[in-house]
C-alpha cells in the first residue's frame, strides 16, 4: 500500500507543502486522520530544524491517534526522524526498527521501506546499515505499487555513498547505476534523476574512468 499523504509533499518549497497539509487537515474526517496529518506537519517542523514546534506536533498526533495503527506507525517514524535530525541518532533507531515491524505486519509496505530507509540512516555500524538497506530493497523491488518501489533509489544511493566512503568503487558504481534507473522512472522529480547521474560520474572517476564520467 502506498502513501495518500505523498502528493502533497514537495520537499523544495516546505511553505507550499504545509499550507497544502493545512488544508488536508481540516478535510480529515476522523481523528485518526488527522493524527495523520499532524506527523507531516511535524516533519516540514523538523525539516526546517524547529524541533520544540515538531516534538509538540507529534504529541498532538498522539493524543489523537486512538487505535489507528497507520498514525501510530508515523509517530514513531516521524517521531524518530527528529530525534535523528536534532542529534539523538541512538534514541531514533528503536523508533524506526518499531515502526518497520509494525508497517510490514499490517501491510503498509510503503512506510515499511521508509522505515527500513531511516534505520539503515541510523545503523550504528556497516553490518546493521547493510542489513536495513537489504530489508527495505526486498520490499522494493517486489512492488508493484510504483510509490513503494520508489524507495529503491534513495536505499540504493544510501548504499552506493557507504562503498564510495570505504573505496569500494566498483559495488558503488553498481548501486549508483541502478538508483539512477530507479529515479528514471520518475521524470517528475528531475534533481534526483541529476543527483543519480552525478553519483554514477563520481564513482567512475574515482574508478579513474574519466572518459565515461563526463
């Protein structure tokens, strides 16, 4: 299952994507809905580093939860996110691992492949990020919900710059190419396709294949 809240986020004009949740919000029918709502609206918060104004979002989010398992699994996500983004990589990790567990026993694979995402982002070491990264890119690649299988280009470009940092150019390559065909399937977001294309030059210059780079 995807994400209905994914439309309305552009992540290069955070003004125009909360006023945009703003107005889902007051369209929600249920508190449970809004609880939704209200954990996006905590992470355009975080995104602009104004964690207190997160942090009080994702407690209203809570209160108004109830059983709805989908809120609470973006509480915790969202919830970890800002631990992440304010320094407390180690209080994140829990929160991740958590909210992948619950994404994937309720079939939210959307959210689970973010989840696993975030926790490769927040693995204490090479072993448990690999780990992550493998968790979410089985979601990926088995989707045929294209919001799902979106998160194989972020998972394969967070593995691509792990090779990249230990000089394993070659598997960095691989990853690099295979995020950029991932991010071709979504001409609507051409500064990731860039990004990707970037990564792949700067893997074959490291490998001294100038030529091909450029």
């Amino acid at each position: 299952m995807g994400d209905r809240l994914r439309p309305l986020w552009d992540f290069d004009d955070l003004d125009a994507t909360e006023q945009r949740l703003r107005g889902q919000l007051k369209r929600e029918a249920s508190d449970e809905g809004r609880a939704e709502v209200m954990t996006q609206l905590a992470r355009v918060q975080g995104l602009r580093e104004q964690f207190a104004e997160g942090y009080r979002l994702i407690d209203e989010a809570a209160a108004l939860a109830g059983l709805s398992v989908v809120a609470s699994i973006r509480i915790q996500l969202e919830r970890g996110r800002l631990l992440r983004s304010s320094g407390d990589v180690k209080g994140a990790l829990p929160l991740f691992e958590s909210a992948f567990e619950t994404a994937r026993g309720a079939g939210e694979m959307f959210l689970a492949a973010d989840a696993a995402h975030m926790a490769a982002l927040a693995a204490p070491d090479r072993e448990s990020m690999l780990t992550w990264t493998k968790r979410g890119t089985a979601i990926a690649e088995t989707s045929a919900d294209p919001q799902v299988s979106y998160w194989l280009g972020p998972l394969l470009n967070n593995l691509g710059s792990a090779y990249m940092d230990s000089r394993e150019y070659e598997k960095a390559l691989d990853c690099f190419r295979r995020a950029l065909e991932v991010r071709r399937r979504y001409p609507e977001n051409p500064d990731a396709i860039q990004f990707a294309k970037e990564s792949v030059a700067e893997a074959l210059t490291a490998l001294g294949r100038k030529d091909e780079a450029v």
